[in-house]
C-alpha cells in the first residue's frame, strides 16, 4: 500500500469510527466495537472496513448489517470532514480472524494435553522425531566425485 493510500485509510477509520460512536443511533451497533483493518482501493472510491465486536459471530454479523444500512448516512457526515475529491463508498464485514484463532488454540491445547495424558514426549523444536537436528550435515566418510 503506497503512502497516499495508507494515510488515506488512517483517516477513513479515525472519522467513520467517530461519526459511529457519535452519531449512529442504531440498537445492533454494540458499544465495543473496532476496526481490525480497513481495505481502500487505490482511486480511493471505495473502502471495506473489517470489523470486530465483543459477543459473538452473531453480534458480529448484525453489526456489519446496521453499519451498512447507515452507509449513506456516515458517507454524507464525512464529507465535511475529510478533504477528497470523491467521497468512498463505504462496506463493513465481520471479521472472523479473532474466533477463528481462538479456535486453533483450542484445538493445539486440547493436542498438548492429550499427548501429556497419554505420556508421549513432545520433539524439541528444529528436531525430527529421533532427536536429531536435521540441520547438521552428516558425515559421509566416501570420497565425494
């Protein structure tokens, strides 16, 4: 992303998360809710901003509903506040990266403990399964050709 672009995207997320905690009515919008990125195309037309709720996938996908039925409304409150030729279009999606790693961590406990239960011993790191570091060349006593 070129400087433009991301100042650009700074800007977009600083004002529409302003304009929502400060002039979006909307009972489906939660009070904690955050950015986790925003994505701006490069003619600045338009801006997909991914988002992140306290509760659950479902809170989550409501939200993303209500913040895009308000897509007008947030683009007409940004027009004075940000100094573009074109004003973008604004999209908002539930970002699932926050449950979806909560879940990998989960599941690589619920390993480590099964291998603890079941006495079976973990390799260390940057070793195969003999213990021996794959790294390490190995001696060959031949004559190299």
């Amino acid at each position: 992303m070129d400087y433009r672009t991301e100042r650009a995207r700074e800007l977009l997320m600083r004002e529409v998360m302003r304009i929502i905690k400060e002039e979006v009515k909307d009972h489906r919008i939660p009070e904690f809710l955050t950015f986790v990125d925003a994505k701006v195309s490069k003619d600045l037309q338009y801006v997909k901003f991914f988002i992140s709720v306290l509760g659950g996938k479902e809170e989550g996908k409501l939200a993303a509903v209500a913040l895009n039925s308000a897509a007008g409304f947030m683009r007409a409150k940004l027009k004075p506040r940000v100094k573009f030729r074109y004003i973008p279009v604004l999209s908002f999606e539930y970002d699932e990266t926050f449950e979806r790693a909560d879940r990998i961590n989960q599941v690589l406990k619920k390993i480590e403990n099964e291998r603890k239960d079941s006495g079976e011993q973990k390799p260390v790191s940057g070793t195969n399964p003999d213990g021996e570091d794959p790294r390490k060349e190995k001696k060959d006593d031949g004559d190299k050709n």
